[in-house]
C-alpha cells in the first residue's frame, strides 16, 4: 500500500476498470464539489487497441492538496500501458505541481493505484484535470463493452481538511459495431395450404429476425418503398393482418417485403399462398353432342367420328352396348380430358346401323350413370351428285348396263347405278344410252304395276324395251323420286348470341329427308362449310363482333330453304 504524507495528512489513489467491451467517454459532465469523473465517458475501442482516460475533479472552489484513487477494470478486457507515462500515468494539466505516485503491483487483477499531493499550486477549479491514464484492450476484447470506474481514498485541502464526496462518475468502452447492412429474414408465412369450405377471411402472418416494418402487394415484384398495404401489426419481429372477401375455391397470394430500421429493405418478394377450398364436386359432367356423325351416310362410307362436349374437364369412354358402368368400359376416346372429345370409327358397311353409347368421368370422379347414344347408319343406296356426270344430248339411246339418268330441273346427268334410287325436283326426266342394238327402245312407266302413258309421273318404276318391244331384264333396277317440295328450316332466330367455341343448332324438316346443310358468312372473317350436321360451332379464334350467316338446307332432290340469322360473337 502506497502512502503519502503533507501537513499529516494521507492520500491514495485508486483507479478501477471493470471489463465487458468498448470504452465509451462523454464529456460536458456538470458537476460539484466532490464530483470526480472519467472522461470521455463512452467511446468505441477495437481489439489490441491503445486509448487514454483523464480523470478529471470539481474543488467546490477550494484548493486541492492531495488525492488518493483507484482505477479499477476488467483484467481480462483492459490492460494498463505502462511504457507511457509514470507506470502508465501522468501528471494531468492542472496537477503540474503535484508530487505523483503510482502502484502497479495490483494491476493483474484490473486495480491501477495513484496519489498526487503539493504544498503550492493547488488545483482549485470546477473542472480540474487531474491525470491521464494510458491503458490498452487486450485481445480478447471483440465484441460488447465494459466498465471502468474510480474509487476514491482521498481528497483534501491545503489543511489537510477532507473535501466534500461528490459523484463519481464511471466511462464504458464498446467494440466497434459495424454499420447494419443485412435485410430482413422473413420466415413462417401463414395460412398455407387449403382454407375451409365457406371460409370469407383469414389473419396473414409472417416472423422476421429483427425488428422491422412490413408491407404486401397482391402483385408480385413491386418494390418496398411503392408497396401501400403495411401490415396493420408490424414493427417488431412478428407481423399480422386481417384479409377478408375470401371465397369458395379463389388461391391467393400475398408478396411481402420488410425493412429494418437500418433502411435495409428486402428486394425480393416472401410470398404467403393459400386457397380456400371448393364445395365438394358431385356433379357428373353434361354430355352434348358436338358433331358426331348422325343419321344416314352414303354408301360407302367405311369410317364415322364421335364427336362430344363437356361442360368441365373429362375424360369420356364408349361402348356398343347399352347401360354399361363407365369403370366397365375399356374404349376411350383418342382425344378427350378436356371439354371436347373425339374418336374415329372404322370398319363400317353399306346397310348395316351403328349405335355407340358414351360415359364421361371429370376429376372428382363423378360418372355419369345413363348413357348419350350416338346412333348412325350406312346407306346401301349409292348417291351420285350430279355436277360430275356428263350432260345428256340425246333421249333416244338406252344403255342398260350403265344408263344415264337426267331431270329436265338440271342441266347435268348422272350415271344411274343398280338397284339404287334416284331423285329429281321435277316432274320431267330422261334416259339416255349408246349401247349397240337398242336404238329405237323406250321407257315406259308404270304405277303400282299399270304402265303410265304421261312421264308426267311422281313416282314409279320406269321400263326399257328394246327396238324389237322386249323388255330389258335390268329395267326395274332403276326407281326415280320425284320430290318438288322445299324443306324448312325452323327453330332459327333472326338475333343470336353466342360465345367462342359455343355450338349453335338449328332444326330443318323435308317431306323426304334433308341431304346436307351450306352455311356462308356474307362478310368477315369466318368462313363457311357444307354439313350434314344441324349444328355448327363458332371458330374459338373467331375475332368478338357481328356476322350476317346465311343457312340453307338441301333435300335429295335438291330443294332447297334458306334463312339468314345475325350472329353476334363475344
């Protein structure tokens, strides 16, 4: 222990550093008498890094004879540097005149002792610098702070009179915090996955690693800062807010980005997705038809297309046999699992009928439980259109093995073929052939077995006789139809609406039967077709606007009926 003695009197002095980090030192300390303190009372100090501490005192107005203090640390973090100086001391601005003793024999466990006494020049002041003390971190100071602090032993006047104690005032050192550049980490974004049936609001949610304030946009890539939605629960580490207008089976996406109070602001979105879940689906899809092959083809035809719609994503089968279970089925269509679905059927013959009955499954698998049937047939009667036959010159030649037959209401012929009937508009029609040995025939008609002397004739079988009046064993092969009625197209409105991809229907009905459809457009883009079809779909590209569609139905005969509709595509 350090003694030393003026006028009977005795001072030590003690300095103390208690360890944990940076110094910090502020000055501008207001004090009275007695007040002694460390200055700079905070400052940031790395590793292995030299600093300086004053201690500085207020007399109260009265002179300063001697001191005694303490300054006391933390050994692991601060060391005193004892090349500078007394033992790491010296004499502060005001205390030139003080005789100064230093004892470092405690320093190794954090206490630096130090004392000043003089007879003359006393330091008399509010703020009197008393000394300077050199210390140093050690190395294993990297992070955090720690104290330094004072005790005081003693301080005195001129007398030996013991001056008031004042406050003491400590210092704090702290390592370097580099500047925070880092965004935000966004975790465990809430509600995920499918929400309940009837769910119209929920609470979205998310944790970050620091404080911070939140913001979402319900489109992805907008930056923070032109984000206007800011969690109405932010600022902290957790974040909430309130959404509602939710419905059955709607997904929804929440793009968030947070920053912290460094301005650090996230630059990619953190995205919170969920659904709400849908009414269970136990509805089976609505089969339509959408062009399948109907009614009665022409000889000849070996294949046939079923043609189906959906009102919803399916996948459709079919069978030959009626009321079989969709799971029984083993033929699906070629193309299918959306709304439209085809398949090509080979293998037909002339006379023979064909009836296939579909069942389509969508995603929940509801199936239907009955049957769409989709029915045709196949003409044994050969059709000849009459623009590719030759016109006919002359009635007086008849050949037999491959006549010709004419109505007056065409300008061309066509070849008559065996066993098949042939249909004409008008009442007047002809045979021609140049078959050697006949020249000089006739044909004579006959209604229900009678001859019929007037070719003024509906209906009827019509007999070749040779020039000799025998008649031809192929004569009755050959049977015309005379059919002067028009058909009717009906079930047309004059206005329609309809959407692309939508199918648009229509009805005709003939004393007969109807052969074909035409359908043109009088102007635009979309363009006509010859159907056997009654319906017609609208081109799923057809540009949204209005159309005059002009429909005409034909009959064998080639009557004909046609009406115009004004469509309107959206």
């Amino acid at each position: 222990m350090l003694g030393i003695t003026n006028n009977l009197r005795r001072i030590t002095v003690a300095t103390i550093f208690a360890a944990a980090g940076l110094i910090l030192f502020s000055t501008g300390v207001k004090a009275s008498e007695g007040d002694i303190w460390l200055t700079p009372v905070s400052q940031d100090v790395g590793s292995d890094t030299n600093f300086e501490m004053e201690v500085h005192m207020d007399t109260g107005g009265k002179d300063l004879s001697a001191f005694n203090m303490y300054f006391d640390f933390d050994p692991d973090l601060v060391e005193i540097d004892t090349t500078q100086g007394t033992d790491g001391v010296d004499k502060g601005a005001d205390a030139s005149s003080y005789l100064m003793v230093v004892n470092i024999t405690d320093i190794a466990n954090g206490h630096l002792r130090f004392a000043g006494i003089t007879a003359s020049g006393y330091a008399n002041g509010s703020d009197v610098h008393l000394v300077t003390i050199y210390a140093k971190t050690t190395a294993g100071f990297t992070s955090g702070s720690t104290q330094l602090s004072l005790r005081v032993n003693e301080i005195s006047d001129e007398l030996g009179v013991a001056l008031s104690s004042g406050t003491i005032t400590d210092a704090e050192i702290s390592f370097p915090v580099a500047p925070d550049t880092t965004v935000p980490s966004l975790s465990n974004g809430l509600p995920t996955g499918s929400l309940a049936v009837g769910t119209t609001g929920t609470t979205v949610s998310l944790a970050t690693d620091e404080s911070a304030t939140c913001k979402y946009s319900t489109s992805a890539g907008v930056a923070y800062a032109s984000m206007t939605n800011t969690f109405s629960t932010t600022g902290g580490t957790t974040h909430s807010q309130a959404v509602t207008g939710l419905a059955d089976g709607g997904s929804y996406n929440y793009y968030v980005r947070c920053q912290d109070g460094s301005g650090n602001a996230n630059l990619s979105d953190f995205t919170i997705s969920f659904s709400v879940s849908e009414t269970p689906d136990t509805t089976a899809p609505v089969v339509s038809d959408n062009g399948s092959s109907d009614g009665i083809l022409s000889a000849g035809t070996t294949s046939a297309s079923l043609r189906v719609s959906t009102n919803e994503s399916a996948t459709c089968k079919y069978s030959t046999s009626t009321s079989v279970a969709y799971t029984s089925m083993s033929n699906i269509f070629s193309t299918t699992g959306g709304t439209t679905h085809s398949q090509t059927i080979s293998g037909l013959t002339d006379g023979n009928s064909y009836n296939y009955y579909v069942r389509c499954q969508d995603g929940s698998d509801n199936a239907n439980a009955s049957d769409f049937s989709i029915s045709f047939s196949v003409s044994n009667e050969v059709v000849v259109d009459d623009e590719e036959a030759e016109v006919v010159q002359d009635d007086t030649d008849i050949d037999v093995d491959k006549p010709k037959f004419k109505s007056s209401s065409s300008e061309e012929s066509m070849k008559a073929v065996s066993s098949k009937k042939m249909y004409s508009k008008d009442k007047k029609f002809s045979f021609k052939g140049d078959v050697d040995g006949l020249s000089g025939g006739r044909v004579v008609a006959y209604v229900d077995g009678d001859e019929y002397d007037d070719t003024d004739v509906k209906n009827g079988e019509w007999k070749i006789y040779d020039a000799s009046g025998n008649e031809i064993d192929e004569s009755l092969k050959y049977e015309v139809k005379v059919d002067t009625e028009d058909p009717d197209v009906y079930d047309l409105p004059a206005f329609l609406t309809k959407s692309k991809g939508e199918k648009l229907w229509w009805k005709a009905k003939d004393n007969n039967k109807i052969d074909h459809y035409k359908y043109s457009f009088i102007s635009g883009p979309l363009k006509g077709k010859e159907t056997k079809s009654s319906s017609m779909n609208i081109p799923t590209n057809a540009p949204s606007g209005v159309y005059t569609m002009r429909l005409t139905a034909y009959d064998k005969a080639g009557n004909k009926d046609t009406k115009y509709v004004v469509l309107r595509v959206r």
